[in-house]
C-alpha cells in the first residue's frame, strides 16, 4: 500500500517552491483599476523589497535544509523559514481582506503560495527529524 504522504524532502521542496512563487507574484497584477490597468503586488505593498526579502530568507533557508547544508549552530533553518514564510501571509492575505472589489488574479495567487509556504514550513519545524 502507498502513502499519499509527502516526504520530508518534498516537503521542504514544495515550501521553498511555494516561496518562489510568491516572489514572483510580486510582479503580477494584484488590484484592477479597469479594462487594461492594474497594479501589481511590487507597487502595492509597504516595503517590497522587506517582504520579497522575507520571502527569499524562507526559500534560502528550506533549500539549505534540503541540501543539508551546514548553517552557524546557533541558526535554526526551519525556524527561520517559518517565521519569515509569515510575512509575506500577512501582507498577501491583508491585500486580499482589505483589496475592495478590484483584486485581480496575482493577488490569489501570492496568497494561495505564502499560504502553502507558511503550512509546510511551519509542519516540517514542528515534526521531529528522523
């Protein structure tokens, strides 16, 4: 019988995917001014760059635990990637509260990917490791 179950390993592929995606979601439309007009997540938020940088910590952090990449002793990666994963969840998903009526399709997208990210970062720190 097969489990459905992702492995450790893919798991901590799929957060630092799903962080990759939000990166990139920065770039989409996220708020519709009209037919043709849209902003897009960089020109949205706060401070891009703090948050695309979160985001990119997160990612760092899941692929150097992935590779078994030796960080300082004192630096947890999973528990860097779960808190840093948060940020960007914030600030896509209070876009997407407080978006009004003219939220386009990049905005979803950034949401549905920090979401993804922050649940797998976050169940990978907690299970023990084998």
């Amino acid at each position: 019988m097969t489990s459905f179950a992702a492995t450790r390993q893919r798991q901590l592929h799929i957060a630092a995917g799903a962080n990759a995606v939000f990166i990139l979601s920065l770039f989409l439309p996220w708020f519709s001014l009209g037919s043709y007009d849209s902003i897009s997540g960089w020109n949205a938020l706060p401070a891009p760059l703090l948050i695309a940088l979160a985001a990119l910590v997160a990612l760092a952090a899941l692929l150097a635990e992935a590779n078994r990449f030796a960080l300082p002793r004192h630096l947890a990666p999973l528990g860097i990637a779960a808190y840093a994963s948060t940020i960007p969840l914030w600030f896509s998903f209070t876009g997407l509260v407080s978006g009004g009526t003219g939220r386009a399709w990049g905005l979803f997208v950034a949401v549905l990917a920090s979401l993804v990210a922050t649940v797998f970062s976050a169940r990978i720190w907690r299970e023990p490791r084998r």
